[in-house]
C-alpha cells in the first residue's frame, strides 16, 4: 500500500468517525428542545390583580401549569379592563395557543372574540365568572365555550343573608352595601341575593350601595364617605349597623374607616364579607368580621383537569361548581385556618 493509499484511507476513517459522532450528538440537540416543543400553551386572560382571592388564583393557575407538568403558560392581567382581555384573547389566537382560558371581568361583551377564537378552533375554558349574552343577538353562549368552573355567586349571597336573618331577627338593620365590580358575576350573584333579603324584610333598609371595584383602597374610601354623610351612626337607638362587602379586600379598607372614626368593627357596626381569605379569616377570630362566605380561588388544578380530559378526547362537564362554605367565630379555629391553601 502506498503512503498516499493509506492517507486516503485514514483520512475516510477520520470521516466515517466524526458523521458517526456528530448523527450521536443531533439526538441530544433534539431531545434539549423537544420538551419545550412538546408543552401545551395555554393563555390565560387573568382579571387583574386586584384582591388577595386574585392572587391566590393567578398563584394557583401557575403552579398548575408549569412546565414540569408539560405547559407553558401565558397569563396577561387585564388590570380589570375587558378591553385588555379581548387584546389578550386575539394575541393568544394570533399565537396559535393550544387552549384559551378566560377569567371574565364582566358578563357582558365577549360574543366577538370568542366567536373569533371558535373560528381558530381554539377550546375556551372560562373560569370562576361567567359570561352571558343578550339574547337578541341571537347567539347560543354556549357554544363560545367549552366548560367552565367557578363559583355558585348567587347561593353565596343567599347564604349571606341566612346568617343575617338568623343573627339579627327581627331587629331593624341599616345596611351598607360596597359591591363588586359592576357587572361582573360575583357582584351581580351577591347582590341579587342581597336584594331578596331586603325585598323579604321589611325591617332592613339600604342606607348605601355603590361599587368599590373589589379593592381595599376604593372599600375604604366608600366608608369614609358613608361615615362623613352619618349613614353609620352607632348612637341610633336599636338600629344594627351591618356592611354587605363583596369581598375582603374592601372590608379591609371599610375595617380602616371605621377604626380611624373611632368606630368598632364588630361592635357598632357587624361586617359580612365574601371569599374567606386568611387575612380576613384572623379578622373573625378576633371579631373584626362576623361573617365571611368562601369564594375558593384555587382553580388551577381544576383548569387542568378539564384540558387533561379534553386532550385524553373526552367531554368534561359543560358545568362544575365549587363546594364552598362560609365562616363565623362559632366555626373557626387556628387550626382550621392553617390547614386552608390561601
Ligand atoms: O370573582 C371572584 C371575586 O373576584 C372575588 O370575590 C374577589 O375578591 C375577586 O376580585
């Protein structure tokens, strides 16, 4: 064999060796980028971040959809604007997302967008509010979505208002209503079933109702207002002072007026809360709070639940509510609050 025979030959040697190695190294580029490939996308259309029950839920859909669970989650915060949750919802249809979830702001105004995401052939799933639409459009809302989760609003109301005519009787209330979000399912429900208490008892009248947006700042100021304007006057013989809050966040700040005017939050006026976040719940225990209906926030894992059916090709229900209960001193402990997840 001549030198140059044998070169030619190492040479094709070396060769044959550096495809085989570099064919071994593809598979591992590969497999580096294929799980991020394989996630689901999932984009959520979060409300804002306006209350704990809020951030306990964002919490909740995060861990929920992680990537170690095979997901990439989106969330855009809508800042409590539905205009910037239909922005939100074209973005994750322009991005081709594998499953669309919509936490409404309100019920009203979603039969274009998600008439657009159905022509994608993207699933919604809608979370903890509903929608609703009117029905001389003629649309079926249910066909703009494929299930929802969330919360009976309205038996929340109803079971606030049991408490009340168990704990006051016959007594005459004067009533302080902050509600939610105009427009929004957990104001609308709560305040529908706050109506029916008034419309049912003559000895309850309503001194004020006007929304605090779900926030403490905007909570505290409507108080401040309502105490100013004497709406809240301990010295009334026999009337009972009640604030109707719908949510905690808001009889945070109510709970801020009120001691700043030198008036005692469970004394000269009871306060009846919605969705039993920890905070709120230490505030029954040390009486600042007689009463608190749990709205559950942590949808997450309920979410998901609902697209590992979808993607295993079943039919999850069109329809799940939450089992929630509700909290007064007679039924609350330390313990009881340490072993909650928010
Ligand atoms: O929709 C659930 C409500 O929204 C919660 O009661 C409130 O705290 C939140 O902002």
């Amino acid at each position: 064999m001549t030198g140059k025979i044998k070169k030619a030959r190492l040479f094709a040697a070396l060769l044959a060796l550096l495809l085989v190695l570099s064919a071994c190294a593809m598979p591992q580029k590969q497999a580096a980028s294929s799980p991020e490939e394989d996630l689901v996308m999932v984009g959520f259309s979060q409300v804002g971040a306006e209350s704990d029950w809020r951030l306990a839920n964002t919490q909740s859909m995060l861990s929920a959809f992680s990537a170690e669970n095979g997901y990439r989650l989106t969330i855009l915060d809508a800042n409590q604007e539905p205009r910037n949750q239909i922005t939100a919802i074209r973005r994750f249809i322009n991005e081709n997302v594998d499953y669309i979830v919509l936490a409404p702001t309100q019920e009203n105004g979603w039969e274009t967008i998600l008439s657009e995401a159905k022509d994608a052939g993207i699933p919604v799933i809608i979370v903890d509010r509903m929608i609703s639409i009117s029905p001389d459009l003629g649309i079926d809302a249910e066909s703009l979505f494929t299930c929802w989760v969330g919360s009976d609003f309205r038996r929340e109301g109803d079971t606030a208002v049991a408490w009340m005519e168990k704990t006051f009787g016959d007594k005459p209330l004067n009533i302080v209503h902050l509600q939610g979000n105009l427009g929004s399912s957990a104001q609308l429900g709560r305040t529908e079933g706050l109506d029916a208490g008034l419309e049912a008892h003559e000895n309850w009248s309503l001194a004020f109702r006007a929304s605090g947006d779900f926030t403490l700042a905007r909570g505290q100021e409507l108080v401040e207002e309502v105490i100013r304007d004497g709406l809240l006057d301990p010295s009334v013989p026999d009337a009972v002072n009640v604030i109707y809050s719908e949510n905690d966040n808001m009889a945070y700040g109510a709970i801020n007026a009120l001691k700043s005017a030198g008036l005692r939050p469970g004394e000269d006026v009871f306060i009846i809360s919605f969705d039993a976040a920890r905070t709120a719940l230490h505030m029954i225990l040390s009486g600042e709070i007689s009463y608190d209906v749990e709205c559950n926030p942590l949808h997450g894992p309920r979410v998901r639940a609902l697209i590992e059916q979808l993607r295993a090709g079943k039919t999850p229900p069109k329809y799940t509510f939450v089992e929630e209960t509700a909290f007064s001193k007679d039924n609350l402990t330390e313990e009881i609050i340490s072993s909650r997840g928010y």
